[in-house]
C-alpha cells in the first residue's frame, strides 16, 4: 500500500471509514481486485501552513484512490501541478508517484469527498456525509486566505463549509466569492481530462485561476461578494 502522510492528521476520516455504504461496498471490492492500492479515504496533502487551498471533487480510480496521493496518477494532476509548479507552489519534479519528492509550498489540496466514488459520481447524501471532512481542515488552516474550487460539487460544499449562501454564490468560472471571514473562493471548472479535451478548460483558462488567487495574495483587494467577471 502506497500514499503520503496527512498534512493534518487529526482532520483525517479513519482508513476504513464506514459512512457511506455504496463508496465502502465499491472500496472493499477494489481491495480485492487491486490490493496493493491505496483503496481508502485519500488524505489532506500539502503545506499546513498554505495560504491557498485547493478544494477537489474526489479520488480518481487510478490516480489518489490508487496512489494514495491527491490527483496523482491521473491526467488531473499534470495540468494541476504544472500550474502550482509555475506559480512557486510547488518543488521538484512530479513523476506521479508519491515516493517522487514533489511537494507543495504554501498549497494544500482536500478533497470534497474523500473516497472513490462510482463513475465519479458522489451522490448528493454522500456528499454531505462527507463534508465534516472539508470542514475540519479548513478550519484547522488558519492561514488560507485564498480557496480554489475545482468544478461545481466542490463549490457547493466549499460554499456550505465556508457558511456562504448558496443563492448568492453562484458556481462559474473565475467567480469569486468572500465568506463572513474574509476567506476568497475562487471557482474553476475542474481540471478533468474531459474537461481538457473538449476546450471547457483551456490552460489559459486554468493559469488565470492562480493568477488571481497570487493577485489576492499579494494584497489586492478582494471584488465583492459572488462577482462573477465579464471577462
């Protein structure tokens, strides 16, 4: 079994955590199918220091829930991590395995939903059974400013984590959104390999995402609540 240590263990669901059964059914079967993965709760990676966190969907079969690390393995994580890469987010050289010595600075990364979901598809109850383990990092991140959420799901439940109104905070791309604690949230669509082959999301379109995020970071003034830009 593979996978990287938590960058904030007392956050973390258990390793075979039984909250939801339809996501434990299909964890138990790949254990048998493929038992040197990692088949569990993919764990909070990164800097627990970060002022930027990115909020993902869930494990891709052969990428985190395989590797144990957050959107390693899959066609996700190249584009993800070049971005970070660029924006000096990142150190060395991502080989997508966990023992590469690729590491975040001043980024961590938490998915929405932490276990494998069928097709990709977490069930709206899964999604909320879930989210305590979106809370509790957050919370536990005191120095995140700035979060990116990547596609609509990890919108929603970064929007209901962070106590937003979900009327006022529409999902779009490069919407921002400030919380009641001056946190921003900046959306994305995610940055799937479907997404990338159809155009939804260009590479442009991406590095624009951690541009502002920097741009916020450095000290420019948050737009108001939910804008959503004409550009």
């Amino acid at each position: 079994m593979i996978g990287t240590p938590s960058a904030l263990p007392d956050t973390e669901p258990p390793h075979d955590c039984p909250r939801c059964p339809r996501l434990v059914g299909f964890r138990e079967a790949l254990r048998l199918e493929h038992p040197d993965w990692w088949n569990a709760p993919v764990p909070v990676w990164g800097d627990p220091d970060a002022w930027l966190a990115v909020v993902g969907l869930a494990p891709g079969k052969h990428g985190a829930n395989r590797t144990g690390r957050p959107f390693t393995g899959d066609h996700a994580g190249v584009l993800l991590f070049e971005t970070l890469a660029k924006y000096g987010l990142a150190t060395g050289e991502y080989r997508a395995d966990p023992a590469d010595g690729f590491a975040l600075t001043g980024a961590v990364i938490v998915n929405s939903v932490r276990c494998l979901p069928p097709e990709n598809k977490p069930t709206p109850a899964e999604i909320a059974t879930c989210r305590p383990f979106l809370h509790a990092p957050l919370q536990a991140l005191r120095s995140v400013r700035v979060l990116v959420a990547l596609g609509a799901i990890a919108h929603g439940s970064a929007v209901k984590t962070l106590g937003l109104k979900a009327s006022a905070a529409k999902f779009a791309h490069l919407a921002e959104h400030v919380s009641p604690d001056g946190r921003v949230l900046i959306d994305s669509y995610h940055c799937s390999r479907y997404n990338q082959n159809t155009g939804k999301l260009t590479p442009d379109m991406f590095d624009a995402v951690f541009a502002r995020a920097c741009a916020l970071q450095g000290g420019v003034e948050p737009p108001p609540a939910s804008t959503v830009p004409t550009r």
